[in-house]
C-alpha cells in the first residue's frame, strides 16, 4: 500500500530502492495478521535500525505504531481492546438529559465490558505464583550444581622421535654445523589417530621438496611438527613456515617485508644513532670506526639492492606500485597471506616451508612463483595439490602413504611414472612367489609321507620358511564424485545482456558483458585477482542485481554455489551428518551418508565433527551439502583450494559426467585443460572469450610477466 511507503519514505529518506521495496512487501503482506505495534517492530526494526543509525528504539517504536494505526484504525494502541463502532452519530446532550434512564446506553459506547465469570480469585492466584516460584528456585539450584558447559576441545597433534647421542653431544656443543636435514625414526599422531609411524625424513640443502598425498594422512601436520620445534633439527637451521597472514598496522607493505630482514634492519638503526651523536657534537674516535664498520657490513650484505629485490617479489605476487605503499592493515586477507609468502621470499631462511601456496594466487601469480622457486637457493619443502606446480617446481617428491614417507628423484612426473612401475613390479614379485609357495607346497603334500622323498620334503618345509613374507600391493581406494542427476531444460537457460555493474558511482567493475550459457556449458573464468570474477558469479546467480543491461534465466534454473570460503562458513562442532541434517531436516539418516558417501565421506568420517577434519574433507563435505538441493547448474569459486590431486582429478571427472550446465573460476591448470570447453578471461572491466583456449591465455601471461621483467 502506497500509505505505508509515504511514511517510510519521509522517517527515512536515505533508504535504498531493495529495502524500501522489502518493508512495503512485509506491511501489505502482513497488515492482517500484525497484532500490534511490537509485531510490526520484530518483523522490520532491524532493517530499520541499519537504515537510520541515528534513530533510537522509542523512535522507530512510534512509527510502527504509527503503522499499526493506519493498518487497524479500529484497534487500540494502548491497551489492546476494541471500541464499539458506532453507525450513527451521538447527542450528547440528550444524552446526559436522560443519563439516569439510559445507562445501559452509555456503557455501551464508552465502557468495554467484562466478564465477571472470567475474574481470577486472588487467593488461587497467590498460590500458582507461589507454586511456579518453588520451581524456580529448584530449577535454578540444579543449574548451579551443574559444571558450566565448556567449549569443544580439539585434539592436538604430538610428535616423538629417537635421536642419536652422538647427535645430541654435537648439538649440545654447538658443533654440528650441518646442512642438510635429518629426522629418522618419528612418529606423528592425532589424537588417536597415528599419521606417522617410524618415518623418516632427508632433506638435502639447496634441493626442492614436495610434499605430496591423499588429504587428512598429516601433511600440513608434519610441516607444523617441523616448525613448532616438536620435530628437532639442528639448532642453526632458520625455519619459516608460511601458514597465517600477516598483521595489519599501519605499515606500508614494501616497509613490512624489508623488516623481516633483522641484520639489515639492526645495521640500519645503528647507524641512525651514530650519525645522529657525530652530527649533535659528539668526537669520540670510537664512533666513527663503528660507523665505518656498519657501512662495510651494509656494502657486503647489499642493503642497498634490498628494497629493489622486495619490489620485484612483490610485484611478482600481484602487488601494484601504489599497493606497496599501501598500509597493510588496508589488505583482505587473502593479500595479507601473499605478503606473508613475499616476506618468507625476501628473507630466504635455511629451510622454506610453504603449505598449499598456489591457494590465495592467480594464475599469473603462480607462473610468476614457478619461475621464481626454481632458482631458490636453500632447502624447500611444499605442500601443494597443483599438479602443474609440482611438475615445474620440486628436484624431489616426498610421498606420505601408509604411516611412511618415501622419496623419488624428480618431479611429479617422474614420480608417477616410477610409482606406477615400482607397484607394478611389487605385484608382480608377490604373484610369482605366490606361484612359487603354491608349486612347492603342492609337492610338499604329495610326498609328506613318502620315506623315500623324506629328506626332498625336509629341505623344501626349510627352504618355504626362509622366503620372505612379500604383502599384496595395497591400492589406495580411488576417489570418485557424483553430481546429481538433473533433468533436461530447454534453452535459453541464462543470458547476460549489455550488463555493467559497479558498487559505487564511479568507475564500473564490469561492463557491456555479453555472456549466454547452456547446460551444456563448461565455461571457465581466468583473470588477476580483483578483476570481477567472483562479481560476475554473483550477477550470474542473481545476488547481484546489474547497474545496466539484463539478465535473463530459465524459470526453472536451480543454482547450486561453491564459494572460496565455503568451506570457513561450515558448523565446525557438528558432525557432517548432523550439519546436513541441519541444513536438509526431515530425511532418513541413511539418505545423507549415502548424499557423503558420494563425496568420499563415508564410515566413521561422517560421524567426526567437522573441525577434526582436514581442507580437503572439508571441501567434499561442502560440496555433499550444495548437491543436497540438486541443483542442475554449478557455479564453482575456486573449488580445489584443499583438494589433493586425486580428488581434484575425480572432480574434473564428476563435471564432465555432469548433465547439468557448470561455470568455473580456477587457477588449477589441469582442472581447466580437463573441463574447459569455453575460457572467458576476465579483466580491465570486461569479459572476453579467448581463442585457442588455456594455452593461448598462459602465452599472453607469460608474455606480460617477460615485458614487466625487462623494465
């Protein structure tokens, strides 16, 4: 009703169309069953509030009742009761002449009447109230006698391992001076739960690691165990582990990366202090050979080429000219994570430890990281899930499976190559001498009682128990994604026309976006962080309305969204069936283990809470939960960030074998070249489709980063 927009219009001319078209929704909706003022302050004094911050509660109390008046003229505001209407008008004063006679009269337009039968005895009354308060009072006790409920306790991860005391003596003396890196025999556990049993771990200086394995065995974990001390190295060794982001103060980000280099900063102080004392007067001699000292130390360190080398690290991550002068507290977290890897950079300690690096870069950042690791100069240890990255990057790749950790030269590759062929062979071993046990056995029981075969049989009984006991190779059990079932709609399904958008007046994120999509799509969407990609999902989802231009969907389009953070907005201190539960209620238990059981979370991992779980199971969790609705068009953000590579290969399986329409923003390579039949890169504002696919897009970047490289 047009009534109740004027006056929310004139209490709060700064509303914005959305909500102002919300609160008119909510009266018109909702005028026959609001029962009073308070009624209507529940339903809409909270986008009230946020509308006018200046306005106290008794302010928007009295327009709701304002509203109420003009929604029920008839009602009472103050207490509640309903006047007589009358159906003619009133004389008063015959009224009055007749006041005697006509009291009957009078009662009933000015008194409201009440029903003696409806009275309460006072003497009953007071003995419920005296009733409800002794159960109040042993209510109250029983919470009091009871242990306040305490958070939900996590299980930690422990760690042991056997040292030598040859090691312990050079240690103890300072005069192990080692290089290289060498844990043996530790043990890693969970809880419960053993991750790592009598492992061993060799790290060579100057050679690249990766770290490589299904989720949740312990690879994040054994960084961590590494990094805490808890796994003790040679006390010489620097260690950096690049796992939380940096600090946001009032810093400029090329300042914060240039003070993680202690020597220099301390050089720098220092000489500060002595040129201020010789500049104030001061003529100790001493001085001056200090300061002379300081600048040698400087010259020999390169201080001077310091705040070169952080630019360029920086501008490798992503970081404009403008944005290193920026104050790091003006960073989202995921920039404050790649100053933290740029810092780790700069400061070049002993032992690297990155976990899941290529996570929080884009695709130009990550082939700038590539280029940049291969020449890393001391010991690097990754965790990364980015098969490209693996292949580019590591001299050596660590595989954690089985409680152990075994190492192949080479990349990743090489290391499937060489695993797929050693397993094979092992398998091959273990049958032939299962051929072999059966063949000897067989003569073994045929000539058993044979006096004359006696001393044959002996010699075979010895020689069966001197074989070695070889196991079957274990096969890791593969993993395997299924995406609904959907039915078939006919076109158009989803047109973007002419659309712009921007947040505020100004320059346009987007703009003249022309983007149609079918349900056979696999379009995947490339570009610089902070280009518009995950606002062009949104608008493409309807949460974003366009500035300009139109959007048109299918009446029937149901979408289903896997966002960056997903994962960091799941209940951490339910289980997964109990979060799906939550979000679905009313099915039988059975159907939402077999909904995970689908995503690789099946058993006793449904039943753990999800904080116990690791990025991975996480992922599949999340993605159990967006497939419950069945939705029959995915718009993926970033899905992989946590997945291991097996699963990230079922993934790209899962959506090829999908039926329904998938748009993709990923800096996964192999994802990509898996899925992609249409590749928009996103940028400057708008979308563009590139001809000749991932490969034409990673020349164009390599060519961009060359051209920065040369300036």
């Amino acid at each position: 009703m047009a009534i109740y927009g004027d006056i929310i219009k004139s209490e709060f001319p700064k509303i914005d169309d959305d909500l102002y078209q919300y609160v008119e929704d909510v009266l018109s909706n909702g005028a026959d069953e609001f029962e009073g003022s308070e009624e209507i302050y529940d339903a809409i004094g909270g986008v009230l509030h946020e509308v006018a911050c200046d306005k106290s509660q008794e302010e928007i109390m009295h327009i709701c009742e304002k509203l109420m008046g003009l929604m029920k003229p008839e009602k009472n505001m103050t207490n509640g009761t309903t006047n007589k209407v009358l159906s003619a008008p009133v004389h008063l004063a015959s009224m009055a002449a007749n006041l005697e006679t006509d009291v009957d009269t009078i009662k009933s337009i000015w008194v409201v009447q009440r029903d003696d039968a409806l009275k309460v005895d006072a003497k009953k009354l007071e003995k419920a109230e005296a009733k409800l308060q002794q159960k109040q009072a042993m209510r109250a006790d029983q919470v009091t006698s009871r242990p306040p409920p305490g958070p939900v306790k996590l299980e930690s991860a422990t760690a042991s391992q056997v040292t030598s005391k040859k090691e312990a003596k050079m240690e103890a003396k300072g005069n192990n001076r080692a290089q290289d890196i060498r844990i043996d025999n530790f043990d890693i556990a969970y809880g419960d739960k053993v991750l790592l049993q009598a492992a061993d771990l060799v790290l060579a200086f100057g050679r690249r690691y990766g770290l490589c394995g299904r989720n949740g065995l312990g690879k994040t974990t054994l960084l961590r165990m590494i990094s805490s001390g808890q796994l003790r190295i040679p006390s010489h060794v620097s260690i950096l582990h690049v796992e939380q982001e940096v600090v946001g103060d009032d810093t400029p980000a090329l300042q914060s990366v240039l003070e993680c280099d202690l020597a220099r900063e301390t050089l720098l102080r220092r000489e500060q202090e002595i040129s201020a004392a010789i500049n104030s007067g001061n003529t100790d001699p001493n001085l001056n050979t200090e300061l002379t000292e300081v600048y040698s130390q400087l010259t020999a360190m390169e201080a001077d080429k310091a705040p070169a080398r952080a630019s360029v690290i920086l501008a490798g991550l992503g970081f404009t000219s403008e944005m290193q002068q920026r104050k790091t507290k003006q960073f989202s977290g995921g920039w404050r994570m790649r100053l933290a890897l740029a810092r780790a950079l700069f400061s070049r300690p002993d032992l690297l430890l990155l976990d899941e690096p290529t996570n929080m870069l884009d695709i130009k950042a990550i082939i700038w990281l590539e280029n940049y690791l291969q020449n890393w100069p001391t010991t690097l240890l990754v965790v990364s899930h980015d098969r490209h990255f693996l292949d580019t990057v590591p001299t050596d790749i660590l595989h954690l499976h089985s409680q152990r950790i075994e190492a192949y030269r080479g990349n990743y590759e090489v290391f499937d190559k060489t695993k797929t062929e050693k397993l094979k062979n092992q398998q091959r071993e273990f049958e032939a001498q299962q051929q072999h046990r059966a063949h000897v056995q067989e003569f073994i029981d045929r000539f058993r009682y044979n006096a004359n075969r006696a001393s044959s049989v002996q010699s075979k009984i010895k020689m069966l128990e001197k074989l070695p006991e070889l196991k079957p190779v274990e096969k890791e059990v593969e993993v395997v994604l299924k995406f609904p079932e959907v039915e078939a709609l006919s076109p158009p399904i989803l047109q973007l026309n002419e659309v712009c958008f921007s947040y505020v007046e100004g320059k346009p994120i987007l703009s003249q976006i022309n983007l149609g999509a079918t349900l056979e799509s696999r379009i995947c969407i490339v570009g610089d962080n902070g280009a518009g990609k995950t606002t062009l999902l949104k608008i493409i989802m309807g949460i974003l309305s366009p500035t300009s231009g139109s959007r048109h969907v299918h009446r029937n389009l149901k979408f289903g969204y896997f966002s960056q953070h997903h994962v960091d907005q799941l209940e951490m201190n339910v289980s997964s069936v109990e979060l799906l539960q939550t979000s679905f209620p009313g099915k039988p238990v059975e159907e939402y283990r077999r909904q995970l059981g689908s995503f690789g979370v099946s058993g006793d991992l449904a039943l753990q809470t999800v904080a116990s779980l690791s990025g991975g199971q996480k992922s599949r969790v999340a993605f159990a939960r967006m497939c419950m609705a069945c939705p029959n068009f995915l718009v993926l953000d970033e899905p992989t960030n946590h997945l291991d590579i097996e699963t990230i290969e079922a993934l790209g399986k899962a959506i090829n074998k999908y039926t329904g329409g998938v748009i993709l923003v990923s800096h996964d390579e192999r994802l990509i070249r898996m899925v992609c039949k249409e590749l928009w890169v996103c940028g400057q504002g708008s979308v563009k489709s590139v001809e000749g696919g991932f490969d034409e897009y990673r020349r164009i970047v390599e060519r961009e980063l060359a051209e920065v490289g040369t300036k």
